[in-house]
C-alpha cells in the first residue's frame, strides 16, 4: 500500500509534460515522474537520508499510480 503526498503537473514545458508523484510506500518516501501524454516513466527515486537514490519500483506499483493520475488528470 502506498499513500501519495503530492503531484506536480509540469504543463509549462514547450515539448513535453510531465506529472511527478511523490508518495510514501513501506515508511520509505518515493518520487516518479512520468511523461503526460502517455504515463511512461521517465525516472523513479527514493529518498534516504538527505540523499535521492535511484528506485526500481514492481510493475504492479506503477500500475496503480498511473490508475490514480488517470482519474485525477483526465
């Protein structure tokens, strides 16, 4: 289970958009960004310590995330 904290929906940009969720999963704290258009990831890190480190988030987490910027974006 994961709870997310925030989204950034970055419109501004002359070529691309993209949507950044930071959330909170297993105590630990998660950003992802995906691109708008089509809710592919384009980086995914997790926070410790003062430091951000690359994530390798499961599939099925994702999956559900890009479920709950469909229903807030679209």
């Amino acid at each position: 289970m994961y709870q997310i904290t925030n989204m950034i929906i970055d419109d501004d940009f002359v070529t691309e958009e993209y949507v950044t969720v930071q959330f909170i999963h297993h105590q630990r704290q998660y950003s992802v960004t995906f691109k708008k258009a089509d809710l592919e990831v384009v980086n995914e890190w997790v926070f410790e310590e003062e430091t951000s480190l690359p994530a390798d988030l499961p599939n099925e987490l994702i999956e559900s995330i890009r479920e709950e910027i469909k229903k807030k974006i679209y």
